[in-house]
C-alpha cells in the first residue's frame, strides 16, 4: 500500500478545538503527525499566530478558511492567508474562475513576498456534509457528481492546484483532474468510527485507493482518549 512516510504525509489531522488544545495536542502527537487543519473556528479565535505555532511544532498546516467572496477581496485575503506560512489554502470553487484565479496571484505574491514555496490551493467542489437533497434544496439539480467534476474543471482550470471532494468522488476527480493535482478528502472515517455530519464517507484505505492526495481526519483522532494510538491505527490501516 503506502510506505509509512507516504502514509504520515497524507493524513490532515482536524483541529477543530480552541488555541491550547491545539498546542496541547501537538505537542501530545509529537513527530507523528505531520500536517494540522486548521479550520475557521480555530482561526478567527486565534488568528495568524496559531498557523505559526503548529509549524514551529513541526507541523505543516491546511488552512482550512473557504474563502468565498468577490475576486478582489480573495486575491488579497489569500494572500494575506498565505503570508502566515500556510502550506494549503482552501477556496470555493462556486466563487467561479475570476476569483480562483485572484486567489493564485495572492498567494503567488505572498511567495515572492516572505520566500520559500507557494501556498497550494484546493477548491472546495460541494461539502461533505450535502447530499443530493441538500443541493437540490440550494437550486442545484445536477446530481452530486456531476456538479463536483463541474467545479473542479473550472477551479484547476483557473489556477487551484487541486480540489477538496468527498472520498466518493476521488477517483473520478484523479481521472479527470491528472496524477499531479492535489485531491483532499474529508469525510474520512476509521472503520468503526461514528460517521457524525458528514454524509459521503470512506475508510483511509478506500480513500487512497481511490486516488486520494490527503486526508483530513478530525473527530476519530482528535477525540480519542489516546490520540497517539488513534493516529498509529490510521498510518497501520494504510501500511497493511
């Protein structure tokens, strides 16, 4: 299946918590985990420093903020998200391609700004937590897939390095979108584990396989009573 550094590179664990639980818990993860989310509750509770934190712990950061507005407003608000040393940032692909493609030049300014890489962009195609009923309760009659490969091809098209899908669309997306984009997938689940308010979901081994780049996995990590051991389980599932 996947080496264990290709195992460790390709799990996103979720902090979804407060400013000292996030640092409590790195530093409980220790060298284990390498790539942090940090989402909007977190962020706009902390702000930049906690991205600055997590990767003075060594930790590489998803900086999960969907940003979702004009073109001029992104540009500058990816580049300003940039700037705090974030390695991914997540967009949304329905903000359509003028803004995707302001949200590339903020982040390219950003990187010609502090050094060093580029911040990646992933566009968020439709939530993990939307099924078809939510969507059509929207306006969106296309059925799910459809309206993720639609959002895809147009935000990799307008700069995105990649997307944020479910684990149910990997393969499709890894078809059309080609071997070198990013594809994140939440609604990643631990066999066994409480599925909560994701609704498409998949096993970390069914989501590699599916064509998967990363994993975000929150709750089965984060609210174990040992989540050292949790996070072992995920890297073992996907060494096996």
């Amino acid at each position: 299946m996947l080496t264990e550094e290709q195992a460790r590179e390709s799990i996103i664990v979720a902090f979804d918590c407060d400013g000292s639980q996030a640092i409590e818990l790195a530093e409980r993860l220790g060298g284990a985990a390498r790539w942090a989310k940090v989402g909007m509750t977190l962020f706009y509770a902390e702000g930049p420093r906690i991205v600055r934190e997590l990767r003075d712990r060594g930790l590489k950061v998803f900086l999960d903020l969907k940003l979702h507005d004009i073109p001029f407003q992104v540009g500058g608000a990816a580049e300003s998200a940039s700037l705090t040393g974030a390695d991914i940032l997540s967009i949304h692909g329905m903000g359509g391609a003028e803004m995707v493609a302001k949200a590339r030049e903020g982040v390219e300014r950003a990187a010609e700004s502090r050094g060093g890489d580029r911040t990646r962009l992933v566009a968020i195609s439709v939530l993990t937590s939307m099924d078809q009923a939510a969507l059509q309760s929207i306006g969106v009659d296309s059925p799910v897939e459809e309206e993720v490969s639609r959002l895809a091809s147009l935000a990799v098209g307008a700069g995105s390095d990649g997307i944020v899908c479910s684990p149910r669309e990997a393969r499709e997306m890894r078809a059309l979108l080609g071997p070198k984009a990013l594809i994140v997938t939440p609604g990643v689940r631990p066999a066994g584990s409480e599925v909560g308010d994701q609704r498409r979901v998949a096993t970390p081994r069914e989501a590699i396989e599916a064509g998967a780049s990363k994993l975000v996995i929150g709750r089965p990590i984060t609210r174990a009573a040992d989540p050292l051991a949790a996070l072992e389980g995920v890297v073992g599932e996907l060494t096996a």
